[in-house]
C-alpha cells in the first residue's frame, strides 16, 4: 500500500496536505479515497484550508476508479550514484553542484544544517554519492536533530538531485545543459513553469531581471508597481511620488512609504539570484573584474541596453552587476540615494548621484563613506577664504593602510568619486582646492587693488583698480570709500580720500596713518615740552613730503576742537598737557584770519546755488574742500545742539533740500541692488561655451556660482584646445572668442553697435551703469582716436555726427513733435526732477524762451504755445466738464486729491463746483454734472439705486 510520504515524492503535493492528511489519521492512500468516498470533501478535516481540498481532491479523482490491489506503486528513490556521472564533463558536474547549491539555500533552517551538518559542510555531487546515494545502510532518521518534516523536505532534496543528475547526463550539448540548469533554478525559486527560451539560453543577468519584473516575480504585484515608480528603474522614466502612486493602486501613502522602506531593506537580498547565471561580463561588455573600480557610464549602459534588448537606467544596470560580482566588490554610494528621486535626501551625510563599484581589496581599509561625508560638509560650510591642500595626505585621514602603494590605488578611485560626485579636480601640485563659496565683500576689492597697487593711493586710483581687475563687478568712488574702514584693514592718509593699508605701518618706511593733525598730536604726546614749528615740520615731512611748514601750521591752527595751544617764539603744544611756565601762551594764537560764520554761511549758500550740490570732501579744488569741512562741523553742531537757534534753522534749510534728497536716492538704489538676487553643477558642451561668449560678450564669471562650473568647462577645454594640431569650424570659433574676450586688448563692442545705441537710447551709454560701461569705454577710446583722423569713412563721420548730437547738450535730442506728443499724452509738462523726463523739460524750457521772441509762429509752434499754455499754466483748464462727468461715473466716486494722478482733476472740479453755485440758470450738461457731484460727492445721498442692488 503507497503510504502518505510515498505520495508526498511523486504526487509533489504540498507540505500543509501532507500534514492534513498525517495528523488525521490518514497514512495511506487507501484511507484518503475512502475518507472522499464518504465524505466528498477533506474540508471537514482539521486544518485543511481550500488549497489543501482542492489539492487532496484531485489525487483522489486520479485514482478513485482503482482498488488498492490495482494501484501501481511509484519507482522508490534509487539508492544508488547513476553509472554514467562518474564520466561527467566539468561542465556537467560545476552545473549539477550549482544545482545542489540554489536547492540548499531553498531548505529550511532546521533541514540545512541538518544535511550540511551530517556532510561536513561539504555538498557537492561526489560527497553526497559517497555518503548517502551508494550507501545501503544510510537513513535519514539517523541524521540528527530530524524530525518528519525534515526527513520528508530532506528525503525530496535529495530525489530533486538525482533526477536532476539523471537529466544532466541526457544532455550533450553544453547550451542545452546551461538551459536545463537555468530553467531548474528558475522554476524552483520563482514558481514560474512558462519560461521563453531566449532567457534560459541567454546566460544574461539583464535580461533575466528584466523578465522577472515583467512576470512579478521578484516581488509582489504591489510591490512591484512601486518598485517600477518610485526608484529609477528604467532610462528616462518619469519621478512619481508617494501620494501619486497610493492614489495609483488605491491605499495610503504610509503604506506605500512602508512598503517602499521595505524594498529599500532587501533589496540586495532580493537580487543575490543573479549569482547563479553564468554571465560572461568580460567578454560580452568589457568588464574586468580586476580592475579595482568598475565605472559603468552611458556608453557601457547603452550597449547593456542594446544586447539585452532592455531600458534600465544606468543606476540600476550598474546595481545589477554589483550584486552579480559582490563576493569581490562593494559598492559605494547609498541606495537611497541614487536609485531614488532626489527629494529623498538625508542632511546628516553626503547624498550621493552615482554608484562607484569598488575591489574589496582596497574597501577593506579605506572608509569612502567618511571621505565623501567629509568633502560634503566641506564644501556645505562657508568658506569665507579659498584653502587647499595635498590630496594624498588627505587621504591618510579615511585610511587604516599608510602603504604608498596602496594609497596610490586608492587615490585613483578616490579621485574619481571628487571629479564625478563634487565636480573637484587635482591641479599640477596634487592639491585638492576649496574655492570660496561666501560673497566677496566690497572691502575685499579694494583691499586686493591696494595691495597691487602696492602704495597709499586715491580713492579714485583704487576704484579704477578694482574695475581692471573685476570689469563685470558694479563698483564706484563712493562704494570703495564708504568700505575702506580701520576695522577692515585700511587707514586714511589725510584728508584727500588717499588710503592705505594697515600692514604698511610695519612693511614700509615713513608710512603712518591718519590725518596732519593726528600726527602732530602723536609727536606732541610723546614728548614732555612743547615742540617748535621746524621740529613739528621736520618729523611730519616724514610721512607727508608733498606738504609744507606753513600748511602743516596752519592746518592745526584752524582746529576747532582746541587739541593744540601755541606758545611764543614759534611752540606748540597740546591742550591737555602741562607744561613749564617758561612756554608763553599767546594772548591771540589765532594769528591766522578767519572768517566769521556769517561769511562762511554766505560762501556755502553761494556754492550751493551755483553748483546744486554740496560741496565735496576730496578730488576739488582747496576751496571747496575747506568749505564741505566748516559745513560738516556745523551739521555736527546742530545735531549736537551746539549752535545758537538761527544758524541752526539755516543749516536745517540746507540739510533738509540738500542731504534728504540724495539720501533717499543712495537708499533707493541700494535697495534695487540689493533685490537683485542669483540663481548645481551641470554638463557643459563647446556650444554652450559658444553661446554664452556670443551672447554676454565675455568669459564665464569663476566666482558667480551660476557660471562657475562653465568657466571650469572653458578653463579645462582652453589648454586642451592648445594642443589640438587641426582644430574643428567649433573649436576655431571657440578659439576667436576665446581670444576675442578673454583679453582687456580685443574690443568688445563695434562701430556699428555704438551708433545703434545712440540711435534708440538718444543718448551717450553711461559709464555707471554696469550694462554700458564696457561700451561707453569703447565710445570713449573711439572718440579720441576720431579727432586725430585726417580723413574719415562715411561710417565714422556718422558716429561723429552722433556723437556731436547726444554727447553735447548744445544739441537737442528731441522735437517739436515729441513734447507735444508728450502733452497730448500726459495732460502735463514735463517733470524736471525725473530722470526719465528732465531732458525733455529741457527742451521745452529753452523752446518756450526761444517762442516769445518769435514774430511770426509757424502753425507746429502756434499748437505747441497753445499746449504749453493749457498745460504749463494753472489759469488753463487741463481738464473738461465732459471728463469729469465721465470720471464721475465709471468710478462712482470724487477725484482724490492725494493722488498724483488725480489731484488736477479734482482741482477742475472743486473750481467749477464753487462756480456752479453762482449760476443761476444751469445747462442740460452742468445739470448733470451737478447731479453726480451731489450723487457722488455728499454721504447724504445714495451711490445706488434700487434697481442696482436688485441686479447685484
């Protein structure tokens, strides 16, 4: 009679039936048809689920037209190692131990240490011939720690492995062995019978993944959805997110998130299968596994994708050749990171882009994880000064190993994940550089002009060093001179905003900050007696050579903080000292004439009438610059409270019509510069280059970080492109503007161009702006060499022509016909205080002049007396009854008197209201306008109507 474990072997059926059937007393096949017999179901047995039903059903329906007495029994197992293994090829017998390894790993736990266990580890065909196959006396209940359920997942192992030996040895031809092999392991670990023999032949990891996922095998239905969407699986495959997906396949996005978690975690396990493909990599994509770094770029990804007839993107292609070679490699850089979307992004550490397969003969002791932590964090931190230092001693940091041999090995990879991960590369010195990533400041501008400039010089001087040396960086006069404090480095050299640098006080001879009168007032305090004038003269021609006695002298005597007191015969000493009674104070030491306050006040109002500014602190004649000193000492006084209160209200006057203005206008362009704001490294070619030389007409900006990878892309081609014999129509044009650009001697800007912009703007380019001050060089340059050309080209007579025109004001830069365009339009004169309109107001000031002594007024002029009249008087009308009335009833309100746009409007009607008053028999159209005046211009009477609000 066939027992329950002899069915178990040839039935195959599952472990949870045969336990149905062996714990209800059901040991035989005779007990199972009766027990269906009668009952026509096992559903009633304890245990049995559906499965196991369906399953013990249909073995009954196989034999329950048979007695017992007709049942053939199944073959028994043979106890013996088939006869022709022993002439096995290597072929056959690495193929059937590759068998007898996947099948190990599908046993239990209990089951495989088991047999490992009773075979001294050792499973290979030979061994279990010798042990168990040709040994009568073996019984798998003499293994030990074996229950029946391990006898019976042993006692099925091991006929798996003879039938298979038994199949290897039909098989001649080695593809079909490797098919037979492939197709055992692949319905064993998968469950998938239906297999295209493209796969079994194929020996390709890529190819065999691929169909897995497309059969769900490697993970479950939903696993795999997600799997495919939220890891970058394929080439050029769409980035989806956690709620998109949930919404997808209908369950929540913590669900989705956790089973993401999970296929992050196992991942690597989920892919150990590829290692039982025989893939020849080296010969199929030349890939060499002794190498020590496996770099899989798109090129080799292309060509995997090619041969595979796949679409995986290049992170995960090069994730499936880790897994196929991880016995002999690692690899570095996060999955997380590279196979997911970048969103998914850690702060702790350094998230990388790329995988980088590594020999575990240098991982092993050399920690790639802490090295790129390392240069994130770097690179992440400001870095208010460039550094740099050796890269191999760098290396040493993350190293167990100081062998130099090793180092070197490992300096190549590491030196690969620098250039590909952080964009970084070793210069000629083996030196790794940290470039500054902090924002230059403007004191640093100056500082590094001073420094080239290598003496104390004009703020001026140094302001046009700084624009040599940074042409795209927007600087001026007062931008530098405001930054060049103490606290930054610098020192002021008198009172002619000439500048020097701290440092020099200790590098350069008869070099020493601060003003005459500071410097006196040193000499003065380190010595115990007042000091003659040639004695005082003598020390400070030391460091001031371009002055003189006599300006030295009455440079302190003109100070009104009363530092200095002055003795007879020529001394001088300091007001704060005590000195012997032999030094004779002057009665009058005030020896030099002064003027008084109502004098300087009067000097200071004519300059300012003259001029329409104040006065100047450097770069202008003496006079002026004494004048700006008394004014600011008389700010100070006001402020201070000082001063009695009618010069006081008259240096407020002043104040207020001249400092409020340009403070308002200094603050208004600070503000648009500092609203001005900037924009990860990315791939460059030569028509990128190209373009922006073309387009911004100069070379990309090294410390702008919106430019700084192209200008490295322009500074690695520029020298390759030097040793290039033939170059390319690219590479030619790449060179011209190269050359063109990247020099101060090319000119950026053409004829043409200039006379293009004087023909739109109407003007000359202004050397302030940043946009136009390349080009007003360029108008600059061109005019001079103009005046020294006997004969000129049509061309430069035309720019001359120009130039003439919008360069001087004795010619008008516009017409009759603008400002009356300009009249019709605004319903105004022009503004004298805009810029955008002072030229005009200009124009129309010196026309209107020029037109009273006009006899004889052509109709043009007559029209534009007439708008001038209307517009530039407050007798005209600017507006009409008819406008008003209009406005009144598009706005349902009154014009608003503090608003600019307004205000006339309202003035019309506030004139033609009090006017309306007095008449006493009113039109149909001032009936109406005095209508919606009391509508819209009372809170007594209603804005709407009944029939307004019914609408609404």
């Amino acid at each position: 009679m066939i027992t329950i474990e002899e069915i178990y072997y040839s039935e195959n059926i599952s472990v949870r039936s045969f336990n149905v059937c062996y714990y209800n007393d059901l040991k035989d096949l005779s007990a199972i048809l009766k027990h269906y017999r009668e009952n026509r179901t096992f559903g009633n047995l304890r245990n049995c689920g559906s499965k196991s039903n369906e399953e013990l059903t249909a073995l009954c329906l196989k034999y329950i037209d048979y007695d017992s007495n007709q049942i053939v029994e199944p073959p028994k197992p043979e106890k013996q190692l088939i006869s022709t293994s022993t002439n096995f090829t290597r072929t056959q017998r690495e193929i059937v131990n590759s068998f007898i390894e996947i099948n190990s790993n599908n046993l239990s736990n209990r089951s495989k240490n088991a047999i490992s266990s009773f075979l001294d580890g050792n499973l290979k065909i030979r061994n279990i011939s010798e042990r168990i196959l040709t040994n009568d006396r073996f019984n798998f209940q003499d293994i030990k720690n074996v229950g029946t359920k391990t006898v019976i997942e042993l006692k099925s192992f091991i006929d798996s492995i003879i039938d298979f030996t038994t199949k290897v040895a039909d098989v001649e031809n080695e593809n079909d062995l490797v098919a037979l092999r492939n197709r055992f392991f692949i319905e064993k670990t998968f469950s998938i019978t239906s297999i295209p023999n493209e796969i079994l032949e194929s020996q390709s990891i890529f190819s065999l993944v691929d169909f897995l996922i497309s059969k769900n095998a490697i993970f479950e239905i939903k696993e795999n959805i997600i799997f495919q969407k939220a890891f970058k699986i394929y080439d050029n495959q769409l980035e989806f997110t956690v709620d998109e997906i949930a919404e997808e396949i209908k369950i929540s996005r913590e669900r989705v998130r956790q089973i993401r978690k999970g296929i992050l975690e196992n991942l690597f396990t989920n892919f150990q299968f590829v290692k039982n493909i025989e893939d020849d990599l080296y010969q199929k994509y030349d890939i060499d596994q002794n190498q020590y770094l496996i770099k899989i770029d798109d090129d080799l990804n292309n060509q995997i994708n090619e041969v595979n007839n796949t679409s995986f993107s290049i992170e995960f292609n090069t994730f499936i050749i880790y897994s196929y070679i991880s016995d002999k490699f690692d690899l570095i850089g996060g999955i997380e990171d590279v196979l997911q979307p970048k969103y998914f992004n850690s702060r702790e550490r350094h998230n990388w882009d790329n995988f980088y397969i590594v020999n575990k003969k240098i991982s092993c002791f050399f920690n790639f994880n802490d090295f790129a932590n390392d240069l994130d964090k770097r690179l992440s931190d400001r870095i208010e000064e460039s550094y740099n230092f050796n890269f191999k001693s760098y290396l040493l940091s993350f190293s167990t190993s100081t062998n130099l041999e090793e180092l070197n090995i490992v300096s190549v990879v590491a030196e690969n994940i620098l250039n590909n991960e952080f964009g970084i590369y070793i210069d000629t010195n083996d030196d790794i550089k940290f470039n500054r990533n902090s924002q230059k400041q403007v004191y640093e501008y100056a500082y590094e002009a001073l420094k080239i400039l290598g003496k104390p010089s004009k703020v001026n001087e140094i302001t046009r060093k700084v624009e040599e040396l940074h042409p795209d960086y927007e600087t001026n006069d007062a931008k530098v001179r405001a930054s060049m404090k103490r606290n930054n480095g610098f020192i002021p050299i008198g009172r002619k905003s000439i500048f020097g640098l701290k440092e020099w006080e200790n590098e350069l001879e008869n070099f020493k900050e601060g003003t005459i009168r500071q410097i006196v007032a040193e000499y003065l305090n380190n010595n115990s007696s007042p000091k003659n004038y040639s004695d005082i003269t003598y020390y400070v021609l030391q460091f001031r050579p371009k002055t003189n006695e006599y300006s030295i002298i009455q440079n302190i005597k003109l100070d009104e903080s009363k530092t200095f007191i002055f003795f007879k015969n020529s001394f001088v000493g300091l007001s704060s000292k005590i000195y012997d009674k032999t030094f004779i104070t002057l009665t009058n030491s005030d020896t030099i004439e002064k003027k008084s306050w109502q004098e300087r006040y009067t000097d200071l109002t004519e300059f300012l009438a003259l001029n329409n500014r104040l006065p100047f602190s450097s770069s202008c004649p003496e006079n002026e610059i004494k004048l700006y000193r008394w004014y600011k000492i008389q700010v100070r006084k006001t402020i201070n409270g000082e001063i009695e209160d009618e010069k006081n209200t008259l240096i407020n006057e002043v104040i207020y019509k001249f400092e409020k203005g340009e403070s308002s206008r200094r603050t208004s362009l600070n503000n648009m510069r500092r609203s001005k704001k900037v924009r990860s490294n990315s791939k460059y070619t030569f028509d990128d280059l190209v373009e922006f030389i073309s387009n911004k007409r100069r070379m990309p900006n090294s410390r702008d970080p919106n430019e700084a990878s192209l200008y490295q892309f322009y500074y690695k081609n520029k020298k390759n492109l030097e040793n290039i014999d033939t170059l390319s129509s690219q590479e030619s044009k790449l060179i011209e503007l190269i050359n063109k650009y990247g020099s101060s001697k090319q000119p950026k800007y053409t004829i043409d161009e200039l006379m293009e912009f004087l023909k739109i703007n109407k003007r000359m380019p202004d050397a302030r702006d940043p946009n136009e001050a390349s080009l007003y060089q360029f108008y600059y340059k061109n005019k001079k060499n103009l005046e020294n050309i006997d004969t000129l080209s049509s061309q430069e007579s035309t720019l001359i022509e120009l130039i003439n025109k919008y360069g001087s004001s004795k010619h008008p830069k516009y017409t009759i016909d603008e400002l009356m365009e300009f009249l019709k339009i605004n319903k105004r004169m022009p503004d004298a205080r805009d810029p955008n309109e002072a030229s005009l107001y200009q124009f129309y000031y010196k026309n209107k002049k020029n037109l009273e002594n006009i006899d004889t007024l052509s109709s043009q002029e007559s029209k534009l007396i007439e708008l001038i009249n209307k517009y530039g008087s407050s007798k005209q009308p600017k507006y009409t009854i008819d406008e008003l009335m209009e406005f009144l009833k598009i706005n349902k309100r009154m014009p608003d008197a503090r608003d600019p746009n307004e205000a006339s409007l309202y003035q019309f009607y506030y004139k033609n209201k009090k006017n309306l008053e007095n008449i006493d028999t009113l039109s149909n159209q001032e009936s109406t306008l005095i209508e919606l005046i009391n509508k819209y211009g009372s809170s007594k009477h209603p804005k709407y109507t009944i029939d307004e609000l019914m609408e609404f």
